[in-house]
C-alpha cells in the first residue's frame, strides 16, 4: 500500500495539477452544499474491500464532492467569520503535509518547530506583552480557550489547598464566543455572563463582582474579555478590566480569536491598549492573519505555568525531557500531544510577503467594512444597526421578518451569488434579527458589497 508505483507518480502529478489550478485559480464559484443521499447518488461506494483506485476517486472529487464545499475564501464569503489564505500559506501546507514532522517535540520536530516560533516571536511582538512572554500553535481558538483556562484553573487551585476543593468560576460577558461557555463545561467550572453583548466595560464588570455572594466571590478565579467579538467586532475595555483582575487577584484572559489580527492595523491599535496586561491571549491566525485552517494559537505571559499546567508524564515520553533533546516543546503548552505543524504555512507566508503586507491586508478589511456602512447609509432599503467595528457590518432590511433573512441567504447562496447569513442582536431587552457582513478577504471589492445589498431590493 505503501509503495511508489508508477500510478502514484501519475496521481502525484494529477494532485499537484488540482493544487496549482484551485491556487490560481480568478474567478471560483463559492460552492453550496448537497443533501447526504444526494452525493451518494452521484458517487456511489467509494470505500470498498478492492479499493476503486485512486484515479476513479480523484475524479469523483472533482467533479462531484469538491463542489459541494463552500469556498472559504470567496471573496463574496462574508458570513460567520471567513479565512483567506494567502497563496504561498496554502502552498507551504501542502510542504507542511508532505514533510510529515510531528510537531510535539523538538527532539523530532526541531526545524519546524524552530519556523513556528520565528512566526510566533512576531504575533507576541504585536500584543506588547513583556519579555518572556511566548506562546504555542493550537488547531484553533476553542483549543487556545481552552489552554488558557485550564492553565488558569490549575494556577488558581496551587495558591492555597481549599481551591483544590472548590468548583472554579469565571466571568465573561453574553457576547463573548460560544467556545468560551463550550471549553467551561470541558473544564468542569461554572460561567457567569454579564448580561451585555455590546462593549463589556469596566464599571459593569465590577458590579456584577461587587453584586455576588462571598461563597461564589472566592471561586471567581478568571475573566475572559473579546477583543473583536465575532457577532459585532466589539473590543471591550482592556485597559479597564486588566486594572480590576490587578486588583481582584484575577487572572485575565483574552480572547481575540478574530480581532487579534487587527493588532497590525495602526488605524484600530488603539482599541486594544491593555491587551499588554493579560496573562493569557487567544489568536487565530488562520482567521485575520490569512493562514489556512486549522491554525489557532495561545499565548502566555508567563509559559511556565501553562507547562505546569499541561506537560505530560510518561516513560516513554522520558527522552524527550532529556538533555540531549532539549529545545523548546509545544506538547507542554496546550492541551494535545500529538500536533502537526500548523504554524508552518503561516511562517512561509511571513517570510515571503514581510509583516507589512499583512498589515495592507488587515487595513483594506476594515476599510471594506466602513464602505459597506457609507453604502448602507446612501441606500433606502437597508439601514446600519450598529457603527462597523473592525471588520464586522451589521445591517437590516427594513421591513423584513426573520423568515425573509432566511430565504434571501440561501436563495443567493443557490444562486451562487454569495454567502451571507442572518445572525442576532439584543435591542433593548429583545433580540432582532439582522444581517452581517465580515470582511477578511483583501480581494473583496465595493462591486462585490453592492450587489450582495442590492439583492436585499
């Protein structure tokens, strides 16, 4: 099965073929998915006791299952929060794949490992943490979350022995990412919301610590604040909330799983004066630093307690803790062991391209968003809900029910025209239905934004 044959080397070339025209490709269509039974009408058994071959079912993907995956870098992919890789992080993926290195240890990753901390140095670099500070690549920002609350967790429970007995709690705001209340039960500690989903400020922050009793107040041990919220692109106050948890013994995380890549951006650095303060940060660079999937990352201010939190123990894992394997280990960071090198492609693109023309890119995404809400200003039918926040538009059709978001996203989607989905905003004390653009995609033009509205007509 393992072996080089002459059909390899043909599909070899047949996959790298596939590869160059996807990676240059100028005008792709944006895909819509097929019912299960659909695909297995079209495709038949592809898994069988001989094996159909490897021609058959390159074509079978091809023709078929490839189309009925939505391109995540569209450039009229605007829902949820898209990626667009950039095309040298997409070729040095296929390297990535191809290098097969374990990405664990430095005892059997170490030139790959050396490529992820090269990019990581430059990602700690724009959060202004102080020296020591360092971090790790992780398949995403619910595994960096995660991380980060378990290295605060097991901090909390070494300052004093009644911790170690007690159901830990953190605070964050109804706005922060579903990741945050999903890692909380993986962790088994409980999540108090403050009731807010725009700007999580400061003062209420304080009252809703101020508020709770003495027996739920000594089991607060984090707060996590969103620096770009994925509904909105919210940063809250940083600056406020790392004074508090100073005050409080708290630690403070937190998570700019999508607005981190904005700290590149002098227009919007601002908004993130006190991210310096945080004991622990999330970002996803295969969001808004044009990485592919999957590639999320955790950082600390101090590494030391996450290994505490998560090195591990075994006999066979003995060698790689020896002296003669020293190197930095990325497996005692952050929650899983076995890793690839995700952080690879993002290095090569790094190296090719020079940090600038990141922040170019970042720049035109919260460009995009302002000329969207110039656009929904001018236009009768549509009208802002909120001031764009870093790259995130939310937008209403007047007029329009739930039920008529919901038959325009798939409608256009069918049509191949874009991807753009209804999301959720609280207007008092109601929820209303609205519209979101998010713009990632440097490629995105002003045509683009003006046909997805006028769609709306």
């Amino acid at each position: 099965m393992h072996k080089i044959d002459i059909d390899l080397v043909e599909m070899t070339m047949d996959v790298m073929k596939y590869a160059i025209n996807r990676i240059s490709e100028t005008n792709p269509k944006i895909g819509k998915p097929l019912k299960e039974e659909d695909l297995k009408a079209l495709v038949g058994e592809t898994i069988t006791t001989e094996g159909i071959g490897g021609e058959v079912a390159f074509n079978l993907w091809k023709d078929h299952l490839m189309k009925a995956n939505v391109s995540i870098d569209h450039p009229r992919h605007l829902a949820f929060v898209p990626a667009s890789p950039t095309r040298a992080a997409i070729m040095f993926d296929l390297v990535t794949s191809a290098s097969s290195i374990h990405g664990a240890y430095w005892m059997e990753g170490a030139g790959g490992i050396f490529c992820e901390n090269e990019a990581m140095r430059w990602i700690v670099s724009l959060t202004g943490l102080p020296d020591g500070a360092f971090g790790v690549f992780t398949s995403g920002g619910t595994a960096a979350n995660l991380s980060a609350i378990v290295t605060a967790r097991e901090y909390w429970r070494s300052l004093n022995n009644q911790n170690k007995f007690e159901k830990g709690i953190i605070i964050t705001s109804v706005g922060s990412h579903s990741s945050i209340k999903a890692m909380a039960k993986v962790a088994d500690i409980d999540v108090l919301l403050v009731d807010i989903e725009d700007r999580l400020e400061a003062t209420i922050l304080k009252e809703s610590i101020d508020l709770l009793p003495e027996t739920q107040r000594k089991r607060v041990f984090a707060v996590v604040a969103t620096a770009g919220t994925t509904n909105a692109g919210i940063v809250d106050d940083l600056k406020g909330i790392s004074e508090i948890c100073k005050k409080e013994h708290l630690w403070f995380h937190v998570d700019a799983a999508y607005g981190g890549g904005a700290l590149v951006a002098d227009s919007v650095r601002h908004l993130f004066n006190g991210i310096e303060k945080a004991d622990s940060i999330t970002i996803d660079p295969h969001k808004w630093m044009f990485s592919p999937y999957d590639c999320g990352a955790i950082i600390y201010k101090n590494p030391e307690l996450a290994k505490n939190a998560h090195s591990q123990e075994g006999s066979y894992l003995d060698i790689f803790k020896d002296e003669g394997a020293h190197g930095f280990n990325p497996s005692d960071y952050q929650i899983q062991l076995t890793r690839r090198v995700r952080g690879l492609p993002l290095w090569f693109s790094l190296a090719t391209h020079g940090t600038n023309r990141y922040k170019i890119a970042v720049e035109r995404g919260i460009e995009l968003a302002k000329l969207a809400g110039e656009m929904i200003n001018e236009m009768p039918h549509v009208e802002l809900v909120r001031e764009p926040s870093l790259s995130c538009v939310l937008y209403r059709r007047i007029g329009w029910k739930p039920k008529d978001y919901t038959h325009w996203t798939y409608e256009n989607h069918t049509k191949g025209v874009a991807l753009v989905t209804p999301t959720k905003w609280k207007t008092g004390d109601n929820f209303e239905t609205v519209s979101r653009f998010c713009f990632i995609n440097p490629d995105t033009t002003e045509d683009d934004i003006r046909l997805i509205l006028n769609s709306m007509n």
